[in-house]
C-alpha cells in the first residue's frame, strides 16, 4: 500500500470533522464534550494555517 503524506485543504475538512468529532465522542484525545461544526473545524484550520502551523493528511490509494 502506497502512502502520500500532504499539507491539508480547507476541502479535506469534512474528514477531519468526522476524525475529531470520533475522538471527542471515544477517547480522551480532545477534551471537548460536545462535537465541532464545520464551522468551528474551519475556524481552527484557518487560525492554525495562519499562524504557521500545517495539518497534514496522510492518504492511501488516493483517499484521505
């Protein structure tokens, strides 16, 4: 299985909602209790992309 490690875009962050909100409702990962909103993900996104801080998104056989 090939890998491809990128820089995320604001159209990957349906996905990554979906991976923070499971790790709020599962694990200790986040100490949120409530689930983001697309919204409130983007307004993290774009505040850590502007301060200099990459999230990266790692894909397998071209899926995010």
């Amino acid at each position: 299985m090939d890998y491809i490690i990128r820089t995320a875009t604001s159209s990957d962050l349906n996905s990554i909602l979906e991976i923070v909100n499971h790790a709020i409702a599962n694990t200790t990962a986040i100490y949120d209790y409530d689930p983001r909103t697309l919204e409130q993900q983007a307004f993290i996104f774009e505040t850590k992309r502007a301060n200099g801080f990459p999230t990266f998104i790692v894909e397998s056989n071209n899926n995010a």
